[in-house]
C-alpha cells in the first residue's frame, strides 16, 4: 500500500538506485565519478487520474420518483459528496482499499474519507468485524515547543475510545485526558439544564443495528493496487531510461589515444587540445580520437515495448498513440477499450458503496423530517465522457434525416394506390412515431376543424329554418 502512495507520488525504486565498482583488491566501493541520473516516469499517476476521471469526471446523479425525496437528497449530494468519492476511487487505486468515515453532524449526515493506511479492522473468531480503531499524527503545543504526537480512536458498535501517545517513539498509548467524557457515544448531546451528557449511537439514530461508521470501498476482489501489475514495466522503463541519459553524459565528449607523448602531464595535454588544438608527441608518436558508439536506438525500442506494456497490462489510454492519421470514432472507442474494462469492474463497486450511504442518507432523512422513505427506486446515474469526431457525428445524423426522407417520398409516391391509414402507418414507422397516437390526434382534428373557440355569432346571422 506504501509503495502504491509512493509511485503515485513520483517516488519510484530509481531514486534509490546506486552505482558500484570493484578495485584491483577485489573491494566494492560506491562509484561517485560517473552520472547517476534518477528520473521517475510518473505512470502510475497518469493511469489512476485517468481511471477517476474518465468514471467520475461527471457528477454522480440520484435520482427518484417518491414525492418530495429528490429534493432532500441534493442537500447530500454536494459538491463535497463528489469529491469524496473521487478521493475514495484514488486512494483505493493506490492502496488496494479506502474507508469512507460516517459522521453525523448537528445537521445532516456526511461522509468523508478516512486513510486505509491508519485505519486497522478488528474482527471475533467468526470473522465479523466488532471494532475499527483510526489513528493520525498531529502537533501539540507542550512544555514551550510543538511536539507530534500521535492520537488514536477505537470504534464499536455503540461509542469511541480517544488515546494519544505516551512517548516519543509514538509506540505505547494512553487514555486522552484532555476528553473530559471518554468514551463518548457516537452522538453525544449535552443537557444545557442538567450539563450532563448524553447519547446514542449512529446506528441507533438511523435505525441500522450493529453499525460501525466506516466503510469500506475496495480496488477489486483481492484488494490490490494498480501498481502490481506493471511495477516491473516502470522500473524498467526508469533504468532503460536513466541509463540512456547516463551514457549521454559520460560519453558526450571523444577520448583520445596518444603514443610517444613527450609531455609532462595528462593536464597539459587535454589543455593543450582544447586551447590550441594541437599536441607536441615523441619520435613514432601518434594521437587517435575514439567516440563510443552508444546504442540509442536499441534502448529506445525497448522504451517503446516497456510503455506498450505499461499502457497494456495497466488498462490505461494511451494519448500519445498516432496512427495513421485515419481517427475515426470507431477507432477512437477501440483506444477507450481497456480503460472502460478497467472502469466497469471500479464501477460495479462503486455503486455498491454509494447504495450503502444512500441507505444511511434516506434513514438520516426519514429520522430528520420524521417521513418514511425507501431506497427501493433510487436510481445511480454514471456517466462517462469518451473523446469523439463531432464531425463525424453530424455526418451520420446528417445520412440517417437523409435516408429517411428519401423514404417518405417513396411512400408519398406510393400514396395514390394506398389507403390513408396504410401510408400513415408507414410514415409513423420511420419517424418512429405512435400511430395509435397520431391517428387519435388526426380524429380530433377533422372533428373540430370547423369550429371557431370563442367566437360569439349574431343572432340575425343564425339559419333558424334549417330542419335536422
């Protein structure tokens, strides 16, 4: 889970990586007189933003038919709401798991996510979770200087325990002090008559039994991150990388093979070369200049392959694909095919998560407004956004009114050997039209097309001799 942190944050294994040689002794000693160039190539990060982007750069939208529902729901589902759940797939795509922290407020119901890191699951012999225990580091002003110390909440069913660290090292822990009340109900309200405290659990407030605020949103069936399956690409990529530059810089200058130099010093002699241009050698001396043939296009065919196989095996798009200049929408979507695999398996547990905290938003509501709403049609919207050719797209919409005109005229044509309703069907079938509808309305129409609304007619003008 660290490592996970760690990629997405641009800390990769090639920052720690060092050179070695051995002397004529056989010693190993740390080389320091070459390069060692360390460039991390941050593809963990470009794969999880595009994961969260691509599923969540839209809002997420409930929606419902109850009477007087869909208006109390947006109250929760804010712009804090999504951005929660955007930090939840991220750091679930890091680490394998993310915790979503319930907290009930003078308010409302809300949701804010809790680091998987410092969060630690405690569950009975019959693998039922009974506790959750969070834990962060924080500063305290102590003895005339800010001290990190370390606090630490245990969660049950019913109230939390609050600890801090009792040393230094932050290893032992002990009951907070500075809690006037510890532990404290999950809802803690204190009697301004009395001063006494009181409370209840969240469970108990929204009618949820044995209910533990957090929960817990995981990255895929065995909890892993998106880094294990290319973490060997990237370090890879980062070695063939760096190794080039490295070469680049240890060999961006000739050396030269000088025989029968009469020179005092190697110093002169370079000096010589670069001020002069010219060097003084002995009797059946000679000086040759060597390049090193370093091989760039080996090491970039093997950047090529690594980045395939980054883009590959982490299901990502990868942006910088040309082609051959032939991007339709057809070949467009076919880019999007991994990252839409990749998003539907995030997606179908996503919406588990969401169903969760619409079951507590809706129990929070019905407890607030003392109603009794239910979570049986609430409907999850997600919607995502894929690159296309709009002229493209206006083009087929352009072909599709075409041919379909070109299909009316047919059948108007056709007409005068046809009965009414024979061509009126046919038309409504290719504007996609209800006949029983339009026939209904073409009914009403011949039966009130000579009547005039609200116009009055004189009595002189009314024909009173007309016999019915």
């Amino acid at each position: 889970m660290r490592i996970g942190v760690d990629y997405y944050n641009f800390k990769h294994d090639i920052l720690k990586f060092r050179l070695f040689y051995v002397d004529n002794e056989g010693k190993v000693h740390e080389e320091t007189s070459r390069s060692n160039i360390k460039i991390p190539h941050s593809y963990l990060t470009e794969l999880i933003d595009q994961k969260v982007q691509y599923l969540l750069s839209n809002p997420v939208e409930i929606n419902t038919e109850q009477d007087g529902l869909q208006d109390l729901l947006n109250e929760y589902i804010d712009e804090d709401f999504q951005l929660m759940l955007q930090e939840l797939v991220e750091g679930g795509s890091q680490k394998g798991y993310e915790f979503v922290y319930t907290k009930l407020g003078e308010n409302r119901l809300s949701f804010q996510v809790a680091d998987s890191l410092k969060v630690i699951e405690i569950y009975d012999s019959d693998f039922n979770l009974t506790a959750i225990i969070r834990y962060y580091d924080t500063d305290i002003y102590q003895n005339g200087k800010n001290v990190r110390v370390t606090r630490a909440e245990l969660w049950d069913k019913e109230k939390v325990w609050y600890f801090v660290s009792s040393d230094a090292n932050q290893l032992s822990f002990k009951i907070d002090t500075k809690i006037a009340i510890n532990p404290l109900y999950h809802d803690t309200r204190l009697n301004s008559d009395t001063n006494e405290a009181f409370g209840r659990s969240i469970g108990t407030a929204l009618g949820v039994s044995d209910f533990i605020p957090f929960l817990r949103y995981d990255n895929n069936k065995y909890k892993t991150t998106d880094l294990e399956p290319i973490k060997p690409l990237i370090d890879d990529y980062d070695l063939m990388a760096c190794a080039l530059s490295n070469n680049l810089q240890d060999f961006d200058q000739p050396f030269f093979a000088v025989k029968g130099f009469n020179g005092d010093n190697y110093d002169k002699l370079l000096n010589n070369l670069k001020s002069r241009g010219a060097v003084g050698v002995g009797e059946n001396g000679g000086l040759d200049m060597h390049v090193v043939d370093i091989p760039v296009e080996a090491r970039k065919a093997k950047l090529t392959v690594d980045k395939e196989g980054i883009y590959k095996f982490g299901m990502g798009f990868d942006s910088s694909q040309v082609g051959d200049g032939n991007i339709t929408n057809v070949v467009i979507q076919s880019r999007y095919t991994l990252l839409d695999l990749k998003c539907n398996k995030a997606e179908i547990r996503l919406r588990k998560i969401i169903k969760q905290m619409l079951e507590l938003i809706v129990a929070d509501i019905n407890q607030r407004y003392n109603t009794a709403y239910d979570t049986s049609d609430l409907e999850i919207v997600i919607t995502r956004d894929t690159m296309v050719d709009e002229t493209e797209v206006e083009e087929r919409e352009k072909t599709k009114a075409e041919r379909k005109q070109i299909e009316i005229d047919n059948i108007l044509n056709a007409a005068a050997r046809l009965d009414d309703e024979t061509v009126l069907k046919y038309i409504c079938e290719v504007l996609d039209l209800d006949f029983d509808e339009v026939k209904k309305l073409l009914d009403e129409q011949d039966y009130d097309k000579d009547v005039k609304p609200d116009v009055e007619v004189p009595e002189g003008d009314r024909d009173t001799t007309q016999q019915i």
